[in-house]
C-alpha cells in the first residue's frame, strides 16, 4: 500500500468538513424560500456545481495552451483531470438544473441559454475523452487532445451567444405554477450560496488532484511496462550492438 | 501572399482532380443528404405550415451530418493512400495546407448543396433558392470545411476515425447549425431584415474565429 501524503489527509479532511458544513447549512440552518418551497434548495448544488463546470473548461484551456508550449506532461495530465472532473460536474449541473426545473417550471427542459450551453459542452468534452480513449497513449495524444480541449473552449463563448439568440427566438414554454416567481439571493439563501460555492470549488480541486495523481501514477507504471518489454529486445540487441536504435524504437504500439 | 494562393489552389487541386476521376465525396455527401432528407418526408407528414416550421431544420440536419461523412472521405483517402506524409513533407507552412484542404472541402459541399437545396425545395415545397439563403449556405460551408478538416486531421490516425470525426464535428459546430436553420427560417416564414442579421451576425463570427483558430492550430495537429 502506497503512503498518502499527509498534506492530502489534511486535504481531505479540510473537504469532508466543509461539505458536512454546506450540507447542515443547505437543509437545516438556511430558511426555506417563500415562494418556490424546498425544491429551491436545490439551488445550493446547481450553482456551485455549474461553477465548478466552467471553472474546469477554464482549466482545460489553460492546460492545453501551456501543454503546446512547453511540452512538459504535468499540463497534459491537468488538462486530464480538469476534464474528466469537468464532464461529471457539468452532468450533475444539468441533472440538477432538470429536477429543479421540473417542478418550478413544469418542464424538465427548456431552451434557457446556460442549460443549453452546458449541454453542448458537456457533448465536445465527452468527446474529448472518448479521443482520448481512443488514441493510443504517447506525445502525439497529448498535442491532439490540448487542440481538442483548446477548440472546446474557443467554442465557449460562441456557443453562449447562439443559445442567447435561440432562447430569444424561441420563448421557452415555461408553464409551472411558479414560473413567475423571483427569488432574491441574499441574507442567509446568499450566504449558503457563498459556502457552497467554496465547499463544491474545494472539493472540486481535491477531486481533480486525485485524479492528476492517479494519472501521473498510470503514466509511470506504462514507463516500467515500457521498459521491462524492451529487456528482452535490449539483450539480443546489445549483443549486436545497436542498443540506441531498438531502445528508442515505440513499444507496444505507443508511440 | 500571390505565392501562397497559388500553394493553396495547387494544393484544393490535387483534392478535386482525384474527386473529378472518383465522384466519391460530393456523390456520397448529395446521396446521403438526401436520404436524410426523404426519410424526413416520411418521418413527418408534411403540411405547407409544417413545412415551414421543420424544413431548414431538417436542410441543415442533412447537410451536416453529410458533410462530415465527406469530410472524413477526404482525409481518409490521404491515410490510406499514405500520402499523408507526403503532404506533411511538402515544404510549405501547415496553415497552407489546412487552407488548400479546407478549400477543397468547401467546393465539395458546396457543390453538393448545389443539387441538394432544389431537391430538398421540391420535397418540401418551401422556396431556398434565393440569395438570403445562398450567403447562408456559404458562410455554413465556410465553417463546416473549417471545422471539419481541422478535426479530420485530429482524427484521422484514431481507430474508428467514421465514428471520432462527428462526435468532435457536431457539437463544435452548432452554434453554425443554430445561425443557418433559424436564418434559413426567418427567410422562408417572411421575417424581418432584424431578425435575420443576428443569425447572420452569428454565422460570421464563427466562421472568422474558426477558420483564424482551425488554421492557428493546425501546425500542433499535422506535427514532426
């Protein structure tokens, strides 16, 4: 078993008590809204976690614009865990957006521009991981993903625009009871807002670090495979005396 | 810059004297458009109102999905004729040979809209040949071949590339989808000049910071 960093514990904890805060404060300090009842509470998990999303797309760009200049793979590998922790928080920011709007607007859906936005992206980032399932793992995966990922978020605001246009167009048919109703944030519905917002922001961080070092920990665990294959191939080739050659030659198809 | 227009035209011939001898991209992408298209006839039962409301939805729906399939033709044909490492050494700049392929993949679709738009407006009798609808048609070639070869190229050493291509392509670019149906539809309905501009305002701005990016990013893509 390998040794957790203490710093990581103390990561962990720090997030595990802030969720445990912005849990008791979401559904026993905060008052419920007046207008829309419990199901406003919702708001506390759509907010934060839509934040989180853009943040990580935020993320993925920088990573991938930094990755094409210097090459070094720890920009590869943020790139990585912005974007897998990215898609599932964009997931949970529509799942959420959908059961909070079903009973306050009586559709599960409608053509509201951030919701639409939010599904477009989530499709081009789910793609990006998909190509990046699908290449086989070496330098040229990490430059096509970083273009990948760069175009994605170079769509962004593009896409934002066009679903404005579209919800302008097209009224959405919001036909629920409270479909009207204005909710103010402020008082303690901001403050919880403000908490959660930080409790998802941390941990969001913890969770993609995790991930970047599990990818960092696959990357070299494929380096030791990469070397114990070559053994075989160096001893008949040092015999022949073209060690260089075979030890630079691609393994295994990855390249 | 008379220098590298002549690379890029030298480079979208080499593309359209193959697919004059082959016929298989513009035929591939008229075909499969239009069985789109038809299958829509079937799948709606049509009413000049209903028309109306579906038909440039279902236009661009067709031409996408079609122009992509032509899209991943094209550079799948320089994969599996290797010629693709020919076209890497030749010694001009990356952003050249992404232009000279995008170009060729604008006429392809381009002149495949050219037999599709007059049947589509038979079938579902809506009226778009006109010129509203022509500079739409333009300005979504423009992005769609932008788009399209940039991501062909991404994907074109991928395993089941005919799968990669339109899953990168399509959500890409439905801002473009959005602006061509909605202009498209404000035309055939009668809209106004106001409402017709925003999608056309729309249109621009993705082709010009697509054809800027796919060109920018294209060196990273076609590398060593």
């Amino acid at each position: 078993m390998v040794a957790v960093p203490k710093i990581r514990l103390i990561w962990l904890g720090l997030t595990a008590a802030l969720m445990a805060l912005t849990l008791w404060m979401i559904f026993i300090w905060v008052p419920t809204e007046v207008n829309q009842g419990n199901i406003q509470r919702s708001l506390y998990f759509h907010v934060p976690v839509a934040w989180t999303a853009m943040v990580a797309i935020v993320l993925v760009a920088f990573a991938s614009v930094a990755y094409l200049k210097t090459r070094s793979e720890k920009w590869d590998r943020l790139a990585v865990a912005a974007a897998e922790t990215g898609v599932i928080f964009a997931g949970l920011m529509l799942i959420t957006g959908m059961v909070w709007a079903k009973p306050v607007w009586g559709v599960w859906w409608t053509g509201e521009a951030k919701l639409t936005t939010t599904l477009i992206l989530f499709f081009i980032y789910v793609a990006y991981l998909m190509f990046r399932a699908y290449f086989p793992p070496g330098e040229q995966r990490r430059r096509l993903a970083a273009v990948i990922g760069l175009m994605g978020a170079i769509d962004t605001p593009i896409i934002y625009y066009g679903a404005q246009l579209w919800e302008r167009a097209h009224p959405s048919a919001v036909v629920g009871p409270l479909s009207d109703s204005d909710s103010s944030v402020d008082g303690p519905i901001g403050i919880t807002l403000i908490v959660a917002v930080v409790a998802f922001s941390v941990l969001f961080a913890y969770v993609a670090s995790e991930r970047y070092r599990l990818r960092k920990q696959e990357d070299e665990v494929m380096e030791l495979r990469r070397a114990v294959s070559l053994r075989p191939a160096l001893a008949i080739s040092s015999s022949l005396e073209t060690t260089e050659s075979t030890a630079s030659a691609p393994a295994g198809g990855a390249y | 810059m008379g220098a590298a227009l002549a690379t890029v035209w030298t480079l979208a011939r080499k593309d359209l004297l193959l697919e004059l001898r082959s016929r298989d991209i513009v035929l591939a992408i008229v075909v499969f458009a239009l069985l789109v298209i038809t299958i829509f006839t079937f799948a709606i039962e049509l009413t000049p109102s209903r028309s109306r409301d579906v038909g440039p939805g279902v236009l661009w729906a067709a031409v996408a999905f079609a122009g992509v399939l032509g899209i991943n033709r094209s550079f799948a044909m320089e994969a599996e004729g290797d010629t693709l490492d020919g076209l890497m050494l030749t010694p001009v700049s990356r952003e050249l040979i992404f232009f000279g392929k995008s170009l060729a993949n604008f006429i392809f679709i381009t002149v495949a809209e050219i037999v599709i738009f007059p049947v589509f407006e038979a079938l579902f009798n809506i009226n778009v040949l006109r010129i509203e609808t022509i500079v739409i048609a333009l300005l979504a070639s423009i992005g769609f071949s932008a788009v399209g070869t940039a991501f062909a190229a991404v994907s074109v050493r991928v395993r089941s590339r005919e799968i990669m291509l339109p899953l990168l392509f399509l959500p890409t670019v439905i801002p473009l989808i959005m602006a061509a149906v909605e202009s498209t539809s404000v035309v055939v309905n009668g809209g106004s000049w106001s409402g017709f501009s925003a999608w056309l305002q729309l249109a621009i701005a993705f082709d010009v910071i697509f054809v800027i990016a796919s060109a920018v990013l294209f060196q990273f893509v076609l590398e060593e």
